[in-house]
C-alpha cells in the first residue's frame, strides 16, 4: 500500500465516492457566498443606521480603510467553510486540507515566511526601480500617520486570514477535489491555477501569466511539501508587504488595482522571485526531511499512489517518503517535525 501525497488527501480515511467532491465544492461555493451576503447586508444595515455616505452603486461606504476591511474578511470567511467541506461532506479529517500531518505545521510556515520576507522586499525594490514601472509616479501623496497606522493595523489583522482563504480554496479544496479523481498531481494543479488567474479580473496578459505561474508554483509546492505553509507564507507576505504600502499613499486602499492589472516589468520581476523562492522551499523541505504524504487506510475503498508521484524536473528533485529501513519509514524512527532535528512588484493577490 503506497502513501498519499497531499492532492489525494481525500482518500486518507477509504471513504472516498466519486459523488463527495461535487457536494463538497457545492458547499464550498454556496457557503462563501451565503456568508459574503451575510457581511454585505450587516454592513448595509449598519450604514443606514449611521448614516454613511453612498458610493457610486449607490452602497453604503466606510471609507477606503473600512471597506478594505470588509473586502478581505469576506474573503476570509472561505477557511471555516472549506475545513467544514472537508469534515461533513467528505468524511475527513479537517486538518487533512492543511497538510498531510493533519494540521498546519508552524513552524515550517515560520520558516516559509522567513524565506518570503527578504524575497519580496528585494522583488519590489527592484520592479520599483526598473525603467518603465508604474512605481515611478511621482504624484503620490502621504496619507497621514493616524490614517497610515488605522489602514496598517487593518492590513496586518485581516491580510493573513485572507491569504490563507485564498490557498485554502485554490491550493487546498480545489487540488483536493481534483485529486480525489486523478492521480497524476498535474491534473490537480493546473485548473486552479486558471481559475484563480480568472478570480482576480481580467486585466493585462502579464497579470495573467503572473497569476497563473504564482498559481500553479503554489500548487506545486502543496504537493511537493504536503501542505499548504509555503504558499500561505509567500501569498501571506506578498499581500501584506503591497497593501502595506498602499496604506501609506493617499487613495491607494480605495484602489480596485489587483495583480491580474500588473505591467510587464513587475511580471518580469514577479515571476523570477516565485520560480526562486518553489526552488529553495523545495531544496529545504528535502534537507529538513520534511514528510510530503502521508499513511494510506487499507481497506477497498483506499488507493494505492506511487511514493514518488512527480517526474524529476531539474531544480526541483522528487522526494517523498524514506525507503524501508531508515529514518521515518516502518520500523525505523518517525521522521523529526520541522526545526526539530539537531543543530537545527508586489500587488494583492
């Protein structure tokens, strides 16, 4: 009996049917929008009863902060409904959608984050600097400190929830849902990585290629890492670094402007620092023995998966579980967490 790599997930507790993953993804949809209609009519509400000010559709505002905070929660409210997916429609565990140890791993998503910061700093300095950016307008204005550290403060609290709503649908559900029919870990990857491409607008064809290579290097790495922390730490950065720039620049969190609008040069910056930071995540995880799948359930209903389900691709070597007889394998010693062994242009998206 093989392991299960982390887009067959599904299969880990043998109560598999080829129904669940439409149920669950029906859930999915219908849950996320149920609960984005809920904050939506609570914040109408709440506008008349305060009086506030109406936009061009004629909605209540709370102004460029406020409303930056309602968008990203409502986008957040995606997590509980995707954990509850996986628990009553499928038949498993929820923590099954986090990674193949059944939960996040913290501190490789620690380690993940730390890898991210200095990569997206550098990326956005540089596209920045390049000739032809749009970062070389000059007409920016200072927002004022008071409304710099409110906008900051709601970044910073609302950021992470959201782009890990984001890996969770993308990275998580829909290469799950895909992978409980498919074994081959290609099929799982590319249709979410179009169609989260296509969540974000359609903007210039560099935006696109951007979100669509940031898409599928995420899903990559879910695979390959068996779990969702490295692109929760390069989105999660990624967000919180762009955004928490624009809430420094009069008008800026009022902007519709996502990565999908990206031009050429920060697509050419862009895309790089992705391809760079998989390799690395990839190189990591191998030297930290970091386990990709996870035990499958004998039984009818489970399925066999090749321990090693990628082809090799130059800079970026398949790993998986240890060979009978060392560290991790059946009989051997279990394989340390992360960290546990001695010695141990950017827009939303």
């Amino acid at each position: 009996m093989g392991d299960l790599p982390y887009h067959r997930m599904a299969l880990s507790t043998g109560r598999h049917r080829w129904w669940r993953p439409w149920v669950g993804s029906g859930a999915v949809l219908l849950g996320m929008v149920g609960l984005m209609i809920v904050l939506v009519v609570a914040s109408e509400a709440a506008g008349i009863a305060l009086d506030r000010p109406t936009d061009a559709d004629g909605m209540r505002t709370w102004g460029g902060t406020g409303d930056t905070a309602l968008s990203l929660v409502s986008i957040a409210v995606a997590i509980p409904v995707v954990l509850l997916a996986a628990r009553w429609a499928q038949g498993r565990p929820a923590g099954t959608v986090s990674s193949v140890a059944g939960r996040l791993r913290w501190r490789w998503l620690g380690l993940c984050l730390a890898l991210a910061f200095p990569l997206v700093v550098v990326s956005l300095g540089v596209s920045v600097l390049l000739p032809g950016s749009s970062g070389e307008d000059g007409g920016a204005q200072w927002v004022g400190l008071p409304a710099f550290l409110l906008g900051l403060a709601v970044v910073c609290l609302c950021v992470p929830f959201q782009a890990a709503a984001e890996e969770y649908v993308f990275r998580g559900w829909l290469v799950q849902a895909v992978g409980a029919w498919c074994r081959s870990p290609w099929i799982a990857v590319a249709p979410q990585a179009l169609l989260f491409a296509a969540a974000h607008g359609w903007g210039t064809p560099w935006g696109f290629a951007d979100l669509v290579v940031f898409g599928g290097t995420l899903g990559v790495l879910a695979v390959r890492t068996g779990g969702l922390e490295a692109g929760i730490a390069l989105h999660l950065v990624n967000n919180l670094v762009g955004m928490g720039i624009a809430a420094a620049v009069a008008g800026a969190l009022e902007s519709d402007e996502t990565a999908a609008d990206m031009d050429w040069v920060g697509a050419a910056v862009d895309i790089p620092m992705v391809l760079l930071y998989a390799a690395v995540v990839l190189w990591w995880a191998r030297r930290r023995r970091l386990r990709a799948t996870s035990p499958a359930v004998p039984g009818p209903a489970a399925h066999t998966v090749p321990a090693y389900p990628w082809p090799a691709v130059p800079g970026f070597p398949a790993y998986g579980p240890p060979a009978p007889g060392t560290a991790g394998a059946g009989g051997g010693a279990p394989l340390p967490e992360p960290g546990t062994e001695p010695g141990s242009g950017n827009t939303p998206r």
